[in-house]
C-alpha cells in the first residue's frame, strides 16, 4: 500500500483554472510512464484531474510531485500509502464529485482504467488498487440512496436553468459526447423543451437525436447560422466556443450551462449580455448546497468506505504476503523430502509439509494484523525469507 499515490486537483479542490491547466498537461502528455514512472492511471473528467500511481522505489512523494510535475502548474493535493487508496475509493464512489452520487463517475474511473491497461501502464499496485476500489464503489452505490438513477453533473444545473427559460422553450446542446448525451437526454423529458443537437460529427449528432426526438445538425452550422435558441448547454472540450458574433445572432437567448473543460465561454462575456451562466463555479455551489441535505447518507457512505478499507488492507497484505508463503512451504517441503524423500510419495511430502506450514503461517498473518507488515518483515528477515515481502 505505500507504494500508491494519487496527485491532482479537482473543481472543489483547486478551482476551474487549476483543473483547466492539470487537465491540458495530462492530455497533453502523448505517452505515459514519463520517466522513471512505471505505473500510472490519469483520471480526466469534466470536475477533476488525477493521477493514480506507484511510487518507485525509494521515491518520496514530494520528490515525485517535484519531479513529474511541470513547473508553474498548480501543486494540488496529494496522498501516499492508505490515504491514496482511500482517496481514490472516495473518487470511485462519487463522494468527492461535484454532484455526490452522479453515476456516471464509477464507469470514469473504469474507463480511465481500462484505458491505462490497454497502454500498458497499470502494474501490480495500481491494478489492485483500482479492483479493490470500484468493488467497494459498487457496496456504497448499492447501500446509500445519494442520487437517483441517472443522475450528472448537469443534474444540478437543471433547475436553475429551466427556472430561467420561457414556458415553451428550444435548447441547444453543444456536444453528443458523454455529458452532452445525459443532458440532452435530461431535457428531452421536458415536454416543453423542444431539442437541438449539434455535434461536429453529424452522424453523431442524428443518433442522439433519433433517440430522443430532436433535431440535429454539424456543430459548425450551428455556430455560424441563426437558429434561434432560448438555451444553450456546452459540452466540448473547445475553449471559449462561444462567441459574441454567436451571441449577438442570439436576441432569445437566456440562459447557457456550460460543461465544457476548457470552459466554453467566457464568464465575462455571459455577463456583458447580461445571460444566465451556470457553470463548474455556480455548480460547486449547488454541489455544496446539496451536500448539506444528504449529511445522513454521505455519512453512511464514508461509514462504509471505512469498513471496507479494514478488509482491503487486509487483502492487500495477504497479496504481499504471497511470495512468504510460498517460501515457507517449499522450505518446509524441501526439509522433509531431505528427510522422508525415501520413504513417501511426493504427494504426501506435499501435503506435510502444509501442515507443518500452517502454524507459522497463521501466526505470520495475526503478526501482520496486530504490528502491520514491518514487524512481518524482521521475521522472515530471521527465518532467511527476507525477500519474502512484496511491494505492491
């Protein structure tokens, strides 16, 4: 466990510009491990950016922050050992998001995963670590009510933005990626709303909108023409989209989400025209807001994460205990083989020498639980096992 570590910075810990500059460097770097990294999963959503890692050997964690990130990005927060893991259950979880308990979050930290597998940089200590994280994610989203069903980020600007819309309505959503799809889908509930989707790819954009019943088009026609809309909502990875050419082509508009990292406009241009602007900083605030009604089941949440931290740290030093164990019992039975090799089978040396194995191996793991693995480490140092432990 003290191998992991997770840097980064979110939206409630660091702000839109912080997240802006960790988010390009990250998706910037073309190919991870930089360096002497050899184990890394960067985490990019639209609220935060981290890096989940194992410290080489004999790396501090200040050293690597040092080291692996650039000069003048923001420092951000960072764990090492346990507080990592737990950290990085809490970000599976969705307890550390803007809107606790979206659910979109748990099938992020999958993908991010996933996708680091498939590039070769998830190792022995990341893998576990990230298993043993989604599985507990999954007990705290199965026990705690923190969020309906389908529930984003976009959940929490919707009130607000359908407060600030004409009775009949049409709306705009920039980008049928995976946020621009769960909110045109939010909207398309609205029978009120009438919906338009703009993609760059249109074949895209006709999809989402067949299933939901709502016109299309190519995201560039869209800029540059004059349909009308009463609001946007902005879900591209393009800074500053919007413009004011667009905007003074805009007489209805009133209101726009922006969901967009980079944001996809800028807050002072919003306000110049005097629109609505809900975006990662109005957010937090309705995030904090919301916060505050659900202390009994976040708390729960936490309660749980917490129990099940106990049982995977356990797990995880009954993982580095492996290779002790192994050599425990070779060196049982290659005792009794010297002794008895003659006068039994193989097979019933095999089985002897397990149970001769399972006291010390029993007592190996009480040690473990009550003094943690550096007092497990003098006693195969003595017993001649001292590579016994392993570091993941």
């Amino acid at each position: 466990m003290e191998a992991l570590a997770l840097i980064g910075v979110s939206q409630r810990r660091g702000g839109t510009e912080a997240l802006e500059a960790w988010t390009a460097w990250v998706e910037g770097v073309e190919r991870w491990p930089q360096a002497w990294v050899q184990e890394v999963v960067p985490i990019t959503t639209c609220n935060r950016c981290d890096l989940v890692l194992a410290l080489p050997r004999g790396v501090s964690l200040e050293r690597l922050r040092s080291e692996l990130i650039p000069a003048g990005l923001p420092r951000g927060y960072a764990f090492a050992g346990e507080a990592a893991f737990e950290q990085l259950c809490r970000v599976a979880a969705s307890l550390d998001s803007l809107n606790p308990g979206e659910d979109q979050i748990m099938n992020q930290v999958r993908s991010a995963f996933e996708a680091a597998r498939s590039k070769g940089t998830v190792g022995p200590t990341t893998s576990l670590a990230f298993n043993l994280a989604l599985r507990i994610a999954k007990r705290v989203r199965r026990e705690v009510p923190l969020a309906p069903e389908k529930t984003s980020l976009f959940s929490l600007a919707r009130p607000v933005f359908e407060r600030s819309l004409p009775a009949r309505a049409k709306v705009a959503v920039l980008g049928a990626g995976e946020m621009g799809a769960l909110a045109a889908r939010s909207l398309a509930a609205n029978a009120q709303i009438s919906l338009l989707i703009a993609n760059r790819s249109l074949d895209r954009a006709r999809a989402l909108a067949a299933e939901l019943h709502a016109e299309a088009l190519e995201l560039g026609v869209f800029l540059t023409g004059e349909i009308p809309v009463d609001g946007l909502v902005c879900a591209t990875p393009v800074e500053h989209l919007i413009g004011e050419d667009f905007l003074a082509r805009q007489p209805r508009l009133r209101a726009i989400v922006d969901l967009g990292l980079p944001r996809n406009i800028d807050p002072r241009l919003a306000a110049k025209r005097g629109l609505v602007l809900i975006d990662l900083e109005r957010m937090q605030a309705l995030g904090e807001e919301r916060r505050k009604q659900l202390q009994v089941h976040l708390a729960r949440a936490e309660a749980i994460i917490q129990e099940e931290l106990e049982a995977a740290l356990a797990e995880w030093a009954e993982r580095r205990l492996g290779m002790a164990i192994a050599q425990l019992r070779e060196r049982y039975r290659a005792t009794l083989e010297g002794l008895l090799g003659e006068l039994l089978p193989p097979e019933e040396i095999h089985r002897l020498a397990g149970r001769f194995a399972h006291l010390p191996i029993k007592g190996l793991r009480g040690l473990v639980r009550s003094h943690g693995l550096e007092a497990a480490q003098v006693f195969l140092d003595e017993a001649g096992l001292g590579q016994g432990v392993e570091r993941v």
